[in-house]
C-alpha cells in the first residue's frame, strides 16, 4: 500500500522549503522571467510612439538597449558572485566560532536570501529581455519600457547591496546570534505550552485509576515501526487524535521530538492490534516528520541546548570568552522564565468524550533547567562572574518554578557554590562565594 501523506508531512516539507537558502531567491527568479515577459508584451502593445512621450524613460536604439542590459546583467551576476561568497565565509566564520547548531539561522536569514535573490533575478530578467531586442534590416523592435525597468532593478541592486554589507557585519555579532536563538525558544514556548489535546474525564476522582492502561496493553498491542532513520522534527498531535478516535484506538509515542530514531524502530504502539490494519499504519507513520538534524519546531530541549553550547565554547580555554557566557545565562534566564509562567500538559490525551486516547512524554522543567545550568557550571565553576550570574539567574527563576522545580533549582544552586567555592584560588573570589551560600541557606 502506498504510504500516506500527511498535513504534518507536508507543513513540514513546506517548512523546509520556505526556509531553504534557494526557495525564495528560485521563486524571485521565476517572478522576474514572468516580468521580462509581461513587459515586453506591454511594450508591443504599446508601441514605440506612446513610450517615447514619455520622458523619463530612456529611448535607446537596438545597440543601446542591448549595450544597457548587457552591463547589467554582467554586473548583477558579478555581484551575486560576491555575495555567494561573502555569505559562504560568513557560515564558515559561524561554525567555527559559534558551532555548527546556529549555521540553520544564517542559512533561514531571509534578508540574505531576498538579496542574492535580487541579484540573480535582475540577471535572468536581462538576458530574457536581450532575446527581445532586434535590431536588423528586416525588423527593429526595442522594449524601451522593460529596458528602463531593467535600470530600475540596477538601481534597487545598489540599495540591496549597501544594506547587505550592513546586514552581514551586524549578524554575525554574537548579541545578535543570541538573540536570536532567544526569540526561537521562546516561539518554541509560545507553540508547545499550553498545550492541550482533547480532554479529561469530566467527573473523576482517581486521578491514578482513570490514567491506568488496559492491563494487556503491551501485549495487545501493534509497534509501528520507522520507515526510515533520523531525528523526530514533529509530531502532528491533532492528527493523531483523529485516528485514535476514528478507529477506536490508544496509542503510546515511543519517540517524541528530539528523539533519533533507527529504521525499524518502534515509534508508536497501538493498542488493540486487531483494529490497526495496514492503512492505519501507513496513516500513523505520516504524521511523524524525520530529519537529518533536529529541529526546534517542537524539540524545546535542542531551543536550549544550542544557547548552552554557546556558552560551553566559550568557556573553554580556546576561545575563554566569560563574557559571551554572561550573555548566554541572561538569554536562558529570559526563555526559562517564559516557560515558568505556563500551564504543562499531562501525558494522558483524552477525546472530547473523556477516552484515553494517547500517552506520551512531556516536557519537566526542573530537568530542562537543570540540565542546562549544570552543563555551564561544569565549564564555568573557576570563574567567579559566570558563577554569580548563573546562581543569582536560578534564584530569580525559583520563585517563579512550582515547587518541585524550586526545590530542583536551589539544591544545584547550593552545589555549584560549594564547587566553585573549592575551585577559587583568591580570597576575595572565596569570600564572595561564601556570602553567596550563605545567603543561599539564609
């Protein structure tokens, strides 16, 4: 049976499009042959007579016209050629000091695409307009109107390039580069909480008892397994949720985004086996999309980890840049304490009639957290500013955590004191991290 496309399966092939580093400038590659054409065919409409009255267009001879397009279209590829190049350094410049995690922000950037994008465009536009240009005995014909219009598109170049240079310069600062990477987990935040697939039993007082699955569950059960092998990138709930509840099903996710996944692997369990026939697993497997990286889409932990590996790689002795590390505890502080303030989902996903209908992994903030200030720790616990900033980041966030996350939180507050504290070779340094503790205890 052939297998199913799903809407998940094709947002996200969308989402992959439309963030490519070729779909834009193809797309205004095509708008600009379109162009050419259309504009010719307005000049034939028009005829010569009419496009001269008007002066401000330029109204060259066959030589002329072809002499105009011709420098601009050698000077648009040229340019392009310049900017192709300054973009490759620039991902070279960001893999090698930033790490090879950020390199999809600079490769989504649109301005970096709509600018190599003009370029290419004004150059494909020129050379459709030379085929037009006749200048023989028999026949002269000369697009004047789509010539001008070519000027034009000279002109818009030299704007797009002055504020390329300003672009490029300005994106590749790392306040910027945090920055952005910020904005992404907190979109990532926005999308996943709260988060609610169907809904609950509307009159239930064991909580525990209306959670339980079907005691045969795993023996009852059908695996679907990965027709192929990659990261989870997504996860289409909502589909899920239909196809639970039109074929009377419970499914248990095996492998929530973020997750690698090998060919043959288990990804789903769907219980009873009996109702799940060949369609339903073609279905089932369409709506969870793979890759070949992880995607922060709807992998909160990968939002996190890669402002951590920023602040990772810059603590260590190669770079041994602290400050860039300051930067990154305020960014994760910012994301966190974004993500405090929101409602988390149970695991248990009912329909609107109050059946289990699907079990899966949630996100626990305490982990999230603690991961993530314990990795810079480990890298950081020699310096005494990142330690400050980091403890004093994780006293702000508990006490906006629930109380489980608080506890988490205070307790590897007071364990990086203590080892930072074995780790400062100054008085002062020890000294202040004292008064840390003490006011940690206090």
């Amino acid at each position: 049976m052939a297998k199913s496309v799903s809407i998940t399966r094709v947002s996200a092939i969308w989402g992959r499009l439309n963030s490519s580093f070729w779909f834009v400038p193809a797309m205004m590659c095509a708008v600009a042959v379109g162009l050419s054409f259309l504009l010719i065919e307005v000049d034939t409409w028009l005829g010569v007579g009419t496009v001269s009255d008007f002066g401000l267009l330029y109204t060259f001879g066959p030589e002329g016209a072809r002499a105009t397009l011709s420098v601009i279209a050698s000077s648009m590829i040229t340019v392009a050629s310049l900017i192709f190049s300054i973009t490759m350094l620039s991902l070279q410049l960001a893999s090698s000091q930033f790490g090879p995690r950020v390199l999809e922000n600079f490769m989504r950037d649109r301005s970096n695409q709509i600018v190599l994008g003009t370029f290419v465009a004004t150059f494909l536009y020129c050379l459709v307009v030379l085929r037009a240009v006749r200048g023989t005995a028999d026949s002269s014909f000369v697009p004047h109107l789509t010539v001008a219009f070519a000027v034009v598109l000279a002109a818009v170049g030299v704007a797009v390039l002055i504020y390329f240079i300003h672009h490029i310069a300005t994106s590749i600062r790392i306040e910027m580069l945090l920055a952005q990477l910020a904005a992404d987990g907190r979109a990532a935040v926005d999308r996943l909480f709260p988060e609610r697939l169907g809904h609950g039993p509307l009159h239930c007082e064991d909580e525990a008892a209306a959670h339980r699955l079907p005691n045969d569950f795993d023996a009852g059960s059908e695996r679907v397994s990965a027709d192929a092998s990659g990261y989870v990138q997504n996860v289409g709930m909502d589909a899920l949720m239909q196809i639970a509840t039109k074929h009377d099903l419970v499914l248990r996710i095996e492998t929530p985004p973020g997750r690698f996944v090998t060919e043959g692997e288990c990804m789903i369990t769907a219980y009873p086996r009996d109702r799940v026939s060949d369609g339903v697993v073609d279905s089932l497997r369409g709506v969870l999309v793979f890759g070949r990286d992880r995607s922060v889409n709807q992998d909160l932990e990968f939002a996190i980890r890669r402002i951590v590996e920023l602040a990772q790689r810059s603590l260590s002795p190669g770079l041994n840049d602290p400050t860039t590390a300051l930067y990154c505890i305020d960014r994760l502080g910012e994301v966190f304490g974004r993500l405090a303030g929101r409602d988390f989902p149970s695991p248990i996903r009912y329909d609107e009639t109050g059946q289990l209908r699907i079990l899966t992994e949630v996100v626990v903030i305490e982990e999230l957290a603690c991961n993530a200030f314990s990795a810079i720790a480990r890298y950081g616990s020699s310096d005494v500013d990142v330690v400050t900033r980091l403890v004093n980041t994780m006293g702000k966030l508990s006490r906006s955590f629930p109380p489980a996350a608080r506890e988490a939180i205070l307790t590897l507050k007071e364990q990086v004191l203590i080892a930072s504290e074995n780790d400062a070779s100054l008085n002062f340094d020890r000294n202040a991290l004292q008064e840390l503790l003490r006011n940690q205890r206090s």
